[in-house]
C-alpha cells in the first residue's frame, strides 16, 4: 500500500514538473519572439 502511493506521488511530482517545464519553455520562445519583433520594428 504504502509503495503504491509513493509511486503515485512521484509520478504525479514528475507529470507536475514537466508541465511546468514545458510551460516555461513556450514562455521564454515568446519573450524570443517579441524581442524579435521590436528589434524589426525599430530598424524600419
């Protein structure tokens, strides 16, 4: 019983922290990507 709810508990931290990579990954491309259009902006 008590194996089974460590294993729970670890894959739902693992599931938790991918999320959270994954999320933190899309933002940084998008602060990449506005970066880029302000750069394009200010040299036309």
């Amino acid at each position: 019983m008590i194996r089974t709810l460590g294993l729970v508990f670890v894959l739902v931290t693992i599931a938790i922290g991918l999320s959270s990579c994954t999320n933190t990954v899309r933002g940084v491309g998008t602060d990449i990507e506005k970066v880029g259009q302000e750069i394009q902006r200010s040299t036309k």
